[in-house]
C-alpha cells in the first residue's frame, strides 16, 4: 500500500508542523480538530509555522556556497544541500506555497476525515484519557488498511495499542519541535506491531524529509531522550550544587567533545519551563533536602523572572544582544 492521504489527529504544535511538512512534500494532508474553536486555534498556527519554514528557506539561499550553510541550512525542506542552489530553494519556495494552499485540510468531522486516509498520525495532548478518549472514537472509522501511528514523546505504545481496534498497525512515531530543522523520526513499535506497517512507516517518514531512526524495541524517551534527559540532569546538579558556573560546564563540555554547544546552552533552546516539569517529577522532588529540590527552587527563581530561554531572550545567556 503507498501513502497518499495522511491524517494528523491533533493540530498543536507538534500536529500543525507535521502536518505541513507532508503538505510541503505533496501529501493530501488533513488535521482533523474536535471543534471550531480548535480550527481558531490551529489556523494561526498553522500561518506561523508555514511561514517560518519559508523564511528559512529564504535564509538558505544566503548560505549556498558557506561552509556554515551545511549546518545550520533547514534539513527537513533541502533534501540535497550540496546541488542546491538559490533557484532551486526558490522553486521550493514556490512550490511550498502552493502546497500549503492546496494540500492541507482542516476537519472537524472524524468520518470525513479519517475516510481514505492510510496514514493517520496522532499528535494530541500528552494526557492518556484524551488518546485514549479520541482512539475509542477513531476506531471503527479508521480503514482497513490505514496505519496509526502516535507522536507520544513520554507514553509507549503498548499502553494504547488495545484501544485502536488495529494493534498491528499501530506505532510510535516521534517527531522533534521545528521538525523542519531538526529532522528526526523515532519509529518504534510495540510487541504486537506488525513488520509491514513498521518497514512502510520507516520508508514514509524518508519522504516527508526526515530521517527516520528505527528502534528495535519499546523503550520510554526514545533514543534522544534516554541520552539526552540524563545529560541536562547530570548539568543541572552540578550547577545546583555549586560545582561549577554554567559557563564553565558548557565549556568543558564543548572542548572535551567538540560538540558546539553545551548542556546549558541545550536547556535554553528546550525553555527552562520543561526542565522545571521534568525535575518536579522526580521522586526525590519530595524531599525537600534534595539536590533536585534545590535544583527546582534554581530554576522556579529564573522562571519567575522571565528567563526562561532563547525564545524569552535570557535564560542561562542572555540572547537580547
Ligand atoms: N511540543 C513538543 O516539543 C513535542 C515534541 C515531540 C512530540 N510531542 C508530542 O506531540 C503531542 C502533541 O504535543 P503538542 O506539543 O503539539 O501539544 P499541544 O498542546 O500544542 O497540542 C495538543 C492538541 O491536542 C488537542 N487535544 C487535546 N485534547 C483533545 C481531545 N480530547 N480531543 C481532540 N483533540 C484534543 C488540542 O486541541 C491541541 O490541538 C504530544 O503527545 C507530545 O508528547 C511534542
């Protein structure tokens, strides 16, 4: 079976950004909204996200030719950085506008649009009622042949497979925020996933641009979280326990590895916010003596002051400048 209509269920962050990248790709695209109200809410983003993607193809044709350009160019919207040249990015250009006019619907009935669809992509809330809830509903929409795949980043497929009525066609896969920079396709299945549907979403994700990263087993956070959460953690602790200033543990970080940015620098384009949640969720959380009490009472001061990260303009660094 090839895939021709997708259908992302959800149309936040996440779900309006996937669903312009398989507009962009030429894919018939609809997010299916439970309300009107959602449809007021997903339009702007849906403006905002497509707009920045043309904006940073824009970018790109100041990059063809840099030595920079290989890193920083939009990975998901260039498939061959080293052919492209500023006519072809504007023949993306073009071609992106018009996909975004002409390819992506938005639906509030569910028959109407999970109908033909063979690929549907659920990227609502992380709240297990609401999936739950919305796969109760889905299940005897979805046809026979069509995949279902969850955007989940904290809960396993596993926990939901029973609820969609085709256990063997259901998997994760998960997405990174601006998913048109940073391309990444987690795809993992559950113990009752079926090979096919797994193979054709690996083979799918390719042609939405990304690069799709197999996991041969159920694992909680994926490959990037599992790294990358005990990282920031392992940072976090010893600026909370005054081992060293931020600086000077991003700069260890960045010398030792070559990596170009440190944890810090990481935590600021994730938003402070997020690390706060996940540190609230710890177990030590509780007791108040805690390195990660400490680490939570850190972060709640610079939240509280508005230094929340890149997107604030100061969090660990000030980006105002
Ligand atoms: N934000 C990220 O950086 C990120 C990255 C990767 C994966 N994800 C995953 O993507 C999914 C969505 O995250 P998001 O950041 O886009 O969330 P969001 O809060 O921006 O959007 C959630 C969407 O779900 C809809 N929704 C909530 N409850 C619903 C219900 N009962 N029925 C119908 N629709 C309902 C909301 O209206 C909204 O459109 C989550 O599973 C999350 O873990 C998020």
């Amino acid at each position: 079976m090839s895939i021709t209509k997708v259908v992302v269920a959800g149309g936040g962050v996440l779900g309006t950004q996937i669903a312009l990248m398989n507009a962009y790709y030429g894919f018939d695209t609809t997010i299916w909204l439970r309300s009107e109200a959602s449809v007021g809410r997903t339009q702007p983003k849906v403006e905002r996200y497509s707009s920045l993607m043309i904006a940073d193809l824009e970018k790109a044709k100041a990059l063809v030719g840099s030595p920079m350009g290989a890193y920083v160019y939009p990975r998901g919207l260039i498939r061959d950085w080293k052919s492209a040249t500023a006519e072809s990015i504007d023949a993306l250009i073009a071609a992106a506008k018009k996909n975004f006019a002409e390819k992506l619907h938005l639906e509030t009935d569910m028959a109407k649009a999970l109908a033909g669809a063979d690929l549907i992509i659920e990227s609502m809330s992380e709240d297990p009622k609401a999936k739950i809830g919305v796969y109760t509903a889905m299940k005897d929409l979805i046809p026979a042949d069509a995949i279902l795949c969850t955007n989940s980043s904290t809960m396993l497929p596993s926990t939901f497979a029973e609820y969609t009525g085709c256990p063997e066609r259901y998997l994760s896969l998960h997405f990174a925020n601006t998913i048109w920079k940073n391309n990444t396709a987690e795809v993992m299945g559950h113990p009752g996933t079926a090979k096919e549907p797994y193979d054709q979403v690996v083979a799918y994700a390719a042609q939405i641009g990304m690069v799709p990263l197999q996991l041969h087993k159920e694992q909680p956070g994926y490959i990037l979280n599992s790294m990358l959460v005990p990282f920031l953690d392992a940072a976090e602790k010893l600026w909370a326990n005054e081992v060293a200033d931020v600086e000077t543990i991003d700069l260890t970080w960045r010398l030792a590895t070559g990596a170009p940015v440190g944890p810090f620098q990481i935590l600021d384009i994730v938003g402070l916010e997020t690390a706060y949640n996940i540190s609230l969720m710890k177990p030590e959380a509780k007791d108040p003596n805690s390195i990660t009490s400490k680490l939570i009472c850190m972060l709640k001061e610079k939240i509280d002051r508005g230094e929340t990260g890149v997107n604030a303009g100061k969090g660990f660094y000030d980006y105002s400048k």
